[in-house]
DNA sequence: TCTCACATGTAACTAGTTACATGATTGC
DNA sequence: GCAATCATGTAACTAGTTACATGTGAGA
C-alpha cells in the first residue's frame, strides 16, 4: 500500500483543483484538455487516485445536488493539499524516462521500404501539424480573454500559457525534423534515378 | 499471459539486433546509450523480454564461452524476427501519452516563490544544455566516423542519425523555452521594483 | 581493500490500461 | 430508436520500477 508519496497524476490534480473547485468529471475533462498535453490519464485512474489524496487529507468533496442530472462530488483542495503542492512544484524533477515510440520506429526505419518510409514520416508531420495548429489556436484565444495576466507569474494562466508555448515548440520542431527527413529521402531517390522522368509504377493486376 | 504482441521494449531489442548480435549485457549498455534518448528500461525488463522474443522464435541466442570472464548469451534476430520488426516499423503509432513531469510542475509554478521558480527553471536549462551538448558531441563525432553513410536512408547509421538530430532539435527548444520563460521573471520582477539598485539580500545568522 | 566492469537473473511492488458496469436526459 | 453528454465507479490485467541476489578479475 502506498503510504505517503503523492504520484505525479495526484499533482496534476492538485494543479486544476488549486485553480478552482471541480468534480470528478470536470476533472476527467481539463486531464484530457489542457493537462493531456503534457500528463495523461484515464477516469479509471482519475476516480480512486481522488479517493486516495482525500484520503491524505489533500483534498475533500461535497455532494451537490442537481435538478434533472446526477448528483456530482465537488473537490476542493485543502490548506494542507496546498501546501504539499507548493513543496513539490520546485522539488527536483527526475529527468524524463522519454519514450518516444516513433523515435523507437525511426530508429529501425532502415530496414522499411523507401516509399513506405516516407509516406509513413509525411503522415507523422501531418499529425504534428494539426497539433500545432490547434496549440496555435489555443494560444491566440489565451492571449485574447487573458491579456497581461499572461505575463504575470503569479497567475494560474502564466502558468498554462507556459506550458502551451513549450507545446508549440515541441510541435514546431517537430515540424520541422520530419520535413529535415523527408528531404533526405527525397534527395536520395533523386540521385538514385538522375534527371530522368518519374517512374510512374503501373498497377498490376 | 502475453500471447502474441510484442511491446515496444521488444521492438527496441530487435532494431539493436538487427544491426549485429549482441549479450543481454550489451544490449542493456545501448539501451542506456543510445537508445535510452527515445526509449528507456532497466536490466530486469530486459532480460525476461529477450526470453520472451526468444520463446516466440523472433530472437535466438548461442552460449559463448570467455577466457576469464563468465560466459555469455549472444542473442541474434531471425527471419521471423526481422520480418515482424519491418511490419512494425512502418505501422500506426499511437500518438506519445506525452508524460513530462517537468511541463506538471510548471502547471503550477504559479504558487511558487518568485526567486525558487526562477532558480527551478534555470536548473532545469541548465540540465538541458548539458544533454544538448553530449548530442553535439555525438553528431560530431557520427558525422566524422560514418560520414556520407548519414545521407544513405537503407544505412543504419542513417536511422541512429535521424533520432539523434530530433533529440537535438528536442533539447534547443527545451532550452530556448527555459530562456524564454526566465525572460518574463526576469522582466517581472524589474517591473515591480522599478529603475533601483538590485536589492542585494543580507545573509541572516 | 574497495570499487568498477563484466555477466545474469528473480521477487515484490506500483502505475497505468482496457474492458466492464449503471443510469438519467437531450437532441437527431 | 440511437448516440451523446452528464455522472460515477470496479475488475482484471500488463508494463515498468525498485530492491534483492551472485560471482570473477583488474586496477587504484
């Protein structure tokens, strides 16, 4: 049985419930959208890891009722939740297990089919562009209804703000590697058949 | 039980062998080096995994006896084995369950001390300045070692190369964000104590 | 004498995933 | 009638971590 030690998805839920009140749902919801970018989970990781920290006494719940819904639970953080935050946000952070399991793929592309290759790493930089245009997106609506807070350290959305423009960069760079790739397979495939018209494959059968 | 799929660790272990045989020892040096940057596992994953590649006839290993040194497994890849690792390469990939503790904490950097914030951001560029400068090293000396090899997309080294300058794009960004965000403290705070000498903190006790 | 590199594993646990389970209301 | 949204969870499993376990030879 864990004892003490608060898991990375309990902070993450600290982090939305020290911006405001929320249930259970609400909180499954804001893990998917902004928190999933950059911590991940399910509700059925969501509900017990709840149960756990008011266990802890970091966070509690009251049920509200509604007309013509379910009944929910609204948490809110404690002064001691609080505290605990607080004291994990500038503690050390182990530095990332990266996995990256399309590095992983790229690693042994070697081996693939030239065409496949590069349809397979087109179609990767396409995903990644969507993501950045939806951080892109994300960005001008933040920096439309938040303004200056933006620049505020001390703001909750400074703080989200942040975490997005570190997104954007991700997905730019991103971007941009899979481009880098691309154009080496595509100047391979030139010297390879110099000068001469693409060869249109014909479809057997 | 496990029947049939094979988790992206065993996909690693393959894409190792099929570039030369390899100990179990071995393997687990490379995947701290170079592998480790994209995707990481300790010894006591390792070892029952290659059993399990094994059992289902994708690894095959020969006891190699040593002069004063204790025997050792030498683990190749087979048909069937470099046959399932080209299927996958070029298969779906799960967008990253992005998971970066780091990007968690920033989430709620805004309840922390302005001066620790500062002092955990700057720690966390400086660690990444330093890994970007072992990948500079590692360009470096790939570049002089296997040189045109690096542009040839069926070379191996080719592959290693393309993780490589993701990681190295991976780590500016990183580092630029850290510069970028220090910025807005640094600006923040000369913006509440105004055009006056820098307040120099007497040391108590 | 002690630590490092070589060499191979097992046991016990925790974190995280997938699938299962329920039930009301609103809109197509 | 069917799917989506609101609302809460549990059960069974797999992946991954931490700690344990053993032994040789080389060099400081």
């Amino acid at each position: 049985m864990r004892r003490c030690a608060v898991i990375p998805l309990g902070y993450a839920l600290l982090g939305l419930l020290a911006r405001a009140p929320r249930s259970g749902y609400d909180l499954i919801r804001l893990m998917e959208r902004p928190v999933g970018f950059f911590w991940h989970a399910r509700r059925s990781q969501i509900y017990p890891e709840l149960a756990r920290l008011e266990a802890e006494g970091l966070v509690v719940h009251e049920v509200v009722a509604q007309h013509q819904r379910p009944d929910k639970k609204v948490y809110s953080i404690t002064e001691t939740g609080l505290r605990a935050l607080r004291a994990w946000v500038v503690g050390p952070v182990h530095m990332p297990a990266d996995r990256d399991e399309f590095m992983l793929k790229v690693f042994s592309i070697w081996l693939a089919d030239r065409e496949q290759a590069l349809a397979f790493i087109r179609d990767y930089e396409a995903q990644h562009a969507e993501r950045l245009a939806l951080y892109e997106r994300e960005r001008r609506e933040m920096e439309s209804t938040h303004g200056e807070a933006l620049r505020d350290v001390t703001s909750p959305s400074f703080a989200s703000f942040a975490t997005l423009l570190r997104g954007l960069e991700y997905e730019r760079g991103y971007v941009a590697w899979c481009r880098q790739i691309a154009a080496l397979y595509a100047k391979d495939a030139s010297e390879t058949r110099p000068a001469s018209a693409p060869s249109v494959p014909t479809q057997p059968g």
